[in-house]
C-alpha cells in the first residue's frame, strides 16, 4: 500500500484538481469493471470537490447511473435537514449527474430511526446486503479469516473520501471516543460527539480501511496541527487521521495551509 501527498497551492485548486482526479478514477474503473463505487464525506471542501466535479467539462464522460454512493457518516438529523450530508451532496452532485436511485445509500435520519444506534445498524445490513449481491458471483466457500469476514460485509469501494477536524477526526470518528476504537462492526451510532449535532452514523475505521483507496481531502491553516500528526505516524485512538488506509493506496490531497506541520522529510519526496 502507498501513501502519497500532494499539496495545493489554495482550497479552490484543491477541489478542482480532486474531481478531476475522482473522474479520472471513475472513468477508469468503469472501463475495467463496468461500475464504480466511491464513498462521500461531508465537509467544506468535501462538498467543494462535489461542486467542482459538476463545473468540469469531464463531468459528463461518467457514466454516472453506474456509479454506486455510500456515506462515510451523516450527522442523525432529519432526512431533509440542510445539515444531512446526503441533501449537500444531493443539491451540490447528485442532481445534476443522472444518478440512478437505487444505487445512492443514505444514512437514516432522525425522522426514520429511534436513535443513531438503529440507523447504524441497519446501514451495515444495506451495505451487508450489497456486498453479498457482490460476493455471490465468485463465492467458493474458502475458509475466511476474522478480516476477511469484516470485509466481505462490505461492497468493494473504489474511492473513499476524507475529510479531517480541526481535532484530527474523520468521518464521525473523534479522538479518544469509542467509535475510533471499534473493530468489530461496520457503522457505529454516535452519541455526545463534541462536534454539533450530538447525535452521528459512521463507518468504523476497519470499514473505512476496506477501501481500495482512500483520499484525505484537507484545506485550511486549522487543520495543520491534525494533519502534521497524522503523518508524523501519530496513534489512531488520539489522532484518528493517523488511522486512514487504502488496501492499494492513500492520498494526502491537501491545501498550503494545511500542509503547514507536515513533517519535512515528507515534504521533500511526497511519500511516506
């Protein structure tokens, strides 16, 4: 697995270099496999780079009613909330791109689920359900291995974005809580997050790290700090930014501002 880093000079060069990149991606699975999956966040500049791929003259060589969307978290508000990250992504992407319905997997908001706990659950059985669609094709019936298992509970995804807190959280994982802990479910409810609202669904970090590739997408002088730890090789549970890591390869996409306290030697090879 690699890990490469790549700095922006601004956030607008960030976002619009990233969705030409994500379709550069897309394109290129759809060619080899026909479909393609990516994983939003949330996020200023995760919802700038959704923007910025509707603006690219590219945009339309997607096939996008091929393309599969899943949620790294949502914040457990009503399903029409301007907060949910499903309605930013759907007025930012979703409905300009001709998506089909079936292949876009919300969260559930507070209008559907007693409490984040049951939104949870029944988004790692969607997405239990896709990944057996997925898996019935090729199963035969070796002997699994505990991560095996996890991660045939999950469909294949080809992207995964990142975002990352000022406190070095990603998705709805925040430092020291349980949710950055956890290694045996896919999606966990988040109750009395630090961040408003109280209430969050998230993918675990194993969930998280089933990606084929994972991006970081950072922008910001706030989140240097996070980011400098991070990749300084800092422990997960305290600096859950540190955790992040595709099963081919992790892209740091970051802004100057936020590449403030990226360690030198980093800086001088873009690798770590």
């Amino acid at each position: 697995m690699s890990v490469r880093i790549n700095i922006h000079p601004s956030f607008e060069v960030l976002a619009a270099t990233t969705a030409a990149r994500l379709i550069t991606k897309l394109l290129d699975t759809q060619n080899e496999r026909g479909e393609a999956t990516v994983v939003l966040t949330g996020g200023t500049v995760g919802i700038a780079t959704l923007k910025a791929v509707v603006n690219s003259p590219a945009c339309a060589a997607v096939d996008w009613s091929k393309v599969n969307f899943w949620w790294g978290d949502e914040r457990f508000v009503p399903s029409d909330s301007p907060d949910s990250n499903a309605v930013q992504a759907r007025e930012a992407l979703l409905s300009h791109i001709g998506v089909d319905p079936e292949r876009v997997h919300v969260m559930g908001g507070s209008d559907l689920f007693p409490d984040a706990a049951a939104s949870a659950e029944a988004y790692s059985r969607e997405l239990a359900g896709a990944a057996a669609r997925e898996h019935s094709m090729d199963d035969d019936g070796e002997d699994l291995d505990t991560t095996a298992l996890v991660w045939r509970a999950l469909p294949r995804f080809d992207v995964l974005l990142l975002g990352i807190g000022p406190d070095a959280h990603i998705a709805s994982l925040f430092p020291e809580m349980a949710g950055i802990r956890v290694r045996d479910k896919l999606v966990v409810g988040v109750e009395n997050s630090p961040k408003p609202p109280s209430g969050r669904i998230s993918l675990t970090l194993p969930a998280i790290n089933s990606a084929q590739e994972v991006w970081m997408v950072v922008a910001g002088s706030d989140k240097a700090g996070a980011v400098g730890l991070a990749l300084a090789g800092a422990n997960p549970v305290q600096v859950p930014a540190a955790g992040p890591a595709g099963q081919v390869k992790t892209l740091w996409l970051i802004d100057q501002d936020a590449a403030a306290k990226v360690p030198e030697k980093l800086m001088l090879n873009g690798s770590r």
